[in-house]
C-alpha cells in the first residue's frame, strides 16, 4: 500500500478539506482534522498542517497537491542500505541503544513498531530525533510511546556489562545480541503481523553484526536494514531511541540514589572526579558496579585519588 505525507500551507488544507468533502467520514483522534474516503485512498488531514494519501489511489491523488508542498522532508545523509522509495511512510520496526560512552549507567536497548497508520501519530506526540530533544522533553513523552507502540526496552547493567566484557565481549557484540533480543521480543508481540521493515541505527557493518549473533537460537534477518543517522530515516527509530534515552536515565536515578551522588552522564573530566570520590567512600568493588570498569575513566579516577589521600 502506498503512502504519501505532504506538509500543506493553510490555503491548501482548505481547498482539500473542500474538494473532498463528499466523501468525508468521521475523524478518529482529535489531532485529526479532516478524513476522506475514495475507493481505492485515504486522505487524513492533521492538525499539524500535514496530509497523509494512503492506498492504491495515493500517490495520483497526492499530485494533485504536491506542487503546493512547502517539504519534502530532508533526510540527512546516511551510511548503509539503500532504502525503498516512501519508506518514511511504511510501516517499520526501528531499534536503537544509549550509554555505549557513558562510563556510568547501563546500555539499554529499545525496539519500536510504528505502523504507517501511526506515523502522524508519532510525530503529534513530539517525537524528532533525539539529538535534537532534551533529556526532560523525552522523559515527558516517552510514557505515552511506550503506551500507543508496540516496543520492548532491555537494559543492560553494570555488573552484566562488566562480566561479559572480561569474557571479550566486544561493545558490538553486546549492542548486536541486545538488538537481536529487542527486535525478537517485538515480532512476537505484534504476531502475526510483520513489519513492511526493521531498520537498525548502524554501529556495525551488516557481516560483521550477524558474525556477531551467530550462535543465537534465533535471529532476526527479515527484511532487515542497516543505516546510520536511522533516526531521520524512520519514525520508529526516533521513538525507540527515546524509550532507550528514558530506560538509561531512569536507571541513572536509581543508581545515583542508591550512590548518595548524582552520577553524571559521559566520560569527561567531571566523570573522574565524581568516580575519585566514590573510590575513596567506597572503593573500587563499589565503583566498578556503577560504571563501564574498562574505561580509561578508571585510571583517571584512581589517580585523582590517589592525589586526594596523599593529600
């Protein structure tokens, strides 16, 4: 099924809303202006100025409009697949992780599924790329994206981290067998519907994240796609970013309350001072279940310490 979005100026919505008029139907959300409905396409006016076409009558009914578009939405340029024409538009379960470079705190992992019909959805309760959202603006939506989307958030903690790592783990083994796991946990939740796609944010080459996962009982290899920058790419991939933002923060707060010490975010020099602190409250077996112990924080850490006890 095809699907066209358009981002109107108020002029055009008006002349849709009349053009269509005899075959409107009743609107479904409120953040749904207007709907119509021809045999072979939809036309859903948003309150956000924006007109999706879906069906087989889409993309002849969209160019009718589409030299009044003020967007054709920018997509940043992107390593990885190839993606299908429309694909901002499809139906997607997207995945992505945090906390890969904070020296304390977890990595967590979240997969979302973001059907077509929902993609208005989406963006009217604020999700864009989390880059471009603060951490409290995403902590405000992400109760209501866990809520409307099917999705699955796996957080890794500390002393897991720590213990695999010591095995050889690889940051991209870790990452690929979590995706692997998120994207699992999903698919059966939404069975038996399937996706049109899954678009994973890239951290690794394609041949080397399935080198990764390849003793899994199952893994997930479907229609799958790779890219970078997948947030501007997919809907989904924002949504599962944020979830993943909010998991990692929330088991910052219960780490920092649990410390008596705000745990900062990163691996900068504010990170060593808060890591000597601890080291000297509570030693390095204490400081090595807050933190990504291999980090060169650590040694940092130890010799701010260090030059505090001389002291």
């Amino acid at each position: 099924m095809s699907n066209v979005v358009l981002k109107l100026p108020e002029e055009s919505l008006l002349q849709i809303i009349s053009h269509y008029r005899n075959q409107q139907t009743a609107a479904k959300a409120q953040y749904i202006r207007f709907t119509a409905k021809l045999p072979d396409a939809v036309i859903t006016v948003y309150t956000s100025g924006k007109v999706m076409f879906q069906g087989g009558g889409a993309e002849r009914e969209a160019g009718k409009w589409s030299a009044e578009s003020q967007s054709t939405e920018k997509i940043a340029s992107a390593k990885g697949d190839v993606l299908p024409e429309g694909f901002a538009t499809r139906s997607v379960l997207g995945s992505d992780e945090t906390g890969t470079g904070d020296f304390f705190g977890p990595i967590t992992v979240a997969a979302c599924f973001v059907p077509s019909n929902k993609i208005e959805l989406a963006h009217e309760l604020g999700v864009k790329d989390s880059k471009l959202l603060s951490d409290d603006y995403m902590r405000k939506i992400a109760p209501d994206l866990k809520e409307t989307f099917i999705h699955s958030v796996l957080t890794l903690k500390n002393e897991k981290y720590n213990e695999v790592q010591a095995k050889g783990w690889s940051q991209g083994k870790i990452k690929a067998l979590l995706h692997n796991q998120a994207l699992k946990l999903v698919l059966r939740k939404m069975a038996p519907e399937k996706p049109d796609a899954i678009l994973i944010d890239q951290f690794a080459e394609r041949g080397v994240y399935y080198n990764h996962i390849k003793n899994e009982k199952e893994i997930i290899q479907e229609n799958v796609l790779f890219s970078t920058k997948a947030e501007g790419l997919h809907v989904s991939v924002a949504c599962a970013s944020i979830i993943a933002r909010v998991a990692f923060l929330e088991e910052m707060d219960r780490m920092s309350q649990e410390a008596g010490i705000t745990l900062p975010k990163g691996a900068g020099k504010g990170v060593d001072e808060v890591a000597a602190k601890i080291l000297l409250k509570k030693g390095s077996d204490y400081l090595k279940s807050l933190t990504k112990f291999h980090f060169a924080n650590t040694k940092k850490a130890q010799t701010l310490a260090n030059k505090k006890s001389s002291h």
